[in-house]
C-alpha cells in the first residue's frame, strides 16, 4: 500500500525521471521488509493483520496496527505483537525515521466492514449493511464472493444476495 504522503514525494520528483524511480524503488524495499517484520509479528502471536497504517502525528510517527482472530483479540495478543514487533524494528532503526509510537489493537466491534477478508472473518455474524438505495439490511452473513454477499434477512424473510457494487457501509450488527 503506498501512503498519500509517497505519492506527494512522487509527484514532485516527476521531471526527473531516474530520481523518482530510485525512490520508488527505495520506499518498495522498505515497505516490503515493514510489512514483512509485520506478518512474523502477527504470526508468531497467531492473530491476523487487519489493517497496518504509517502515518505522521505531530512530531512523531506512528505505526498503528489492528489485529483479529476468530474467538476475539485479548490485551495479551496485543501485548505479544507489540514486544515481538517493536524487538524487530529495534533491529532496523533506520527502517521508520525518527521517533515513533506503535500502537496495536482490536479493530473495535463497530469498525467498518472493507475488504474480502473483513467479510470473511464475519461469516456467521449478524449484520447492517447500507445500500446504494440507502435502506439498511439486517442480517446473518452466510456466504461472500468478490462479487457480492449472501445475507439471511431478518424475520424469516430468506436470503437476499447483495452486490458489492450496491454497498456502501456495512458493519457487525452486535446485539448486547
């Protein structure tokens, strides 16, 4: 994933071709071994990696990772990931310039559903997804392909299969 901040850097190295290829070259290195440290962090804690995200705060960097598995994330999964990650990134100092703060979480229960993987890891769950049309639908997710999701409506009103295309929020319906 290449940050707003590199394609900025990009943009206004574009005159001078060599330079920006370097460049781009330099920041796939070091986004590859990042994300590399990453996944044996995750790995090793045995949670997956939800979404990784560098970004300027003020004077300082932060990396800020969100973590799940299928019976939840525990304050010790996320302790695990933070020492196993930041004993690798002490190895690498030059790997994130500056200070920086890591920060590692649950993605939270009312983070918005994006990605395949997001769907998947919901399979079972109760849903509320808004379509293009703008009604919500509430239901139990039962299947998820690229193309659309397959929801249990409520109220014994079957199944309805919903494209992708059409939505434009979906999250975990918890019920508490």
């Amino acid at each position: 994933r290449i940050s707003k901040n590199f394609l900025y850097l990009f943009c206004l190295m574009g005159r001078s071709g060599e330079r920006a290829i370097l460049l781009y070259e330099v920041f796939l290195i070091t986004q590859e071994k990042l994300n590399s440290l990453i996944a044996t962090a995750c790995d090793s804690s045995a949670v997956s990696l939800v979404e990784a995200d560098l970004f300027q705060a003020g004077r300082r960097k932060v990396l800020r990772l969100f973590i799940d598995k299928p019976e939840g994330v525990t304050i010790s999964d996320c302790t695990k990931v933070s020492r196993s990650l930041s004993a690798a990134l002490d190895l690498e100092p030059d790997l994130i310039e500056g200070a920086f703060t890591l920060e590692v979480s649950s993605p939270g229960l009312d983070r918005p559903l994006k990605s395949e993987a997001d769907f998947l890891r919901n399979v079972g769950r109760r849903l509320r997804v808004t379509r293009s049309t703008g009604k919500p639908l509430t239901g139990v997710l039962k299947a998820v392909n690229p193309e659309s999701l397959t929801l249990e409506l409520m109220g014994n009103a079957g199944d309805l299969e919903v494209p992708r295309s059409e939505i434009l929020s979906a999250k975990a319906d918890v019920q508490i």
